[in-house]
C-alpha cells in the first residue's frame, strides 16, 4: 500500500499506510505540491485548448523543482540578476 501524504479534507499530512509510517519534511511536502500543481495546470490544458501550450510549460517547471527539491532539498540555484 502506498502512503498517502494528502487528504483534503482532513489532516495535509494524514497517513493511511500505519505500517510504513515515515516522517515527512518540508521539501517532502513541497515537491508534493508542487507535482499536485502541475497535475492541475495539465488538466486544465486539456480542458482548454487555447492555454494548453501554456498549461504544459506550467506544469513542466512545477515537475522540474519538485525532482530538484526531492534530490537535493539543500541545493542552490545560481541566479543572474540581468543589468
């Protein structure tokens, strides 16, 4: 059984799987979320076909941090200011 980290309606953080308990962290919630964001972000692409493209990039770079976050919650990002 796979542990669910997320029932809506109730505790963010519930587990249905006692057996295979296992402690969840920030980053663990975050690339979560970030990968619940970019399920949306296609749904409402196929939905609307005017914003799919858009949708689809959305929901490529939620995807891309949350693989960053889960392989190196510590890592840094060298960002150029432009000027």
């Amino acid at each position: 059984m796979q542990t669910q980290l997320f029932d809506y309606n109730t505790n963010p953080l519930n587990y249905t799987d006692k057996e295979n308990l296992q402690m969840a962290t920030y980053s663990n919630l975050a690339a979560k979320l970030l990968r619940d964001a970019a399920h949306f972000f296609r749904n409402v692409g196929e939905d609307n076909a005017s914003v799919k493209e858009q949708m689809d990039n959305n929901a490529t770079v939620y995807d891309q941090v949350a693989d960053l976050l889960e392989k190196n919650p510590m890592g840094e990002i060298n960002i150029e200011e432009d000027g």
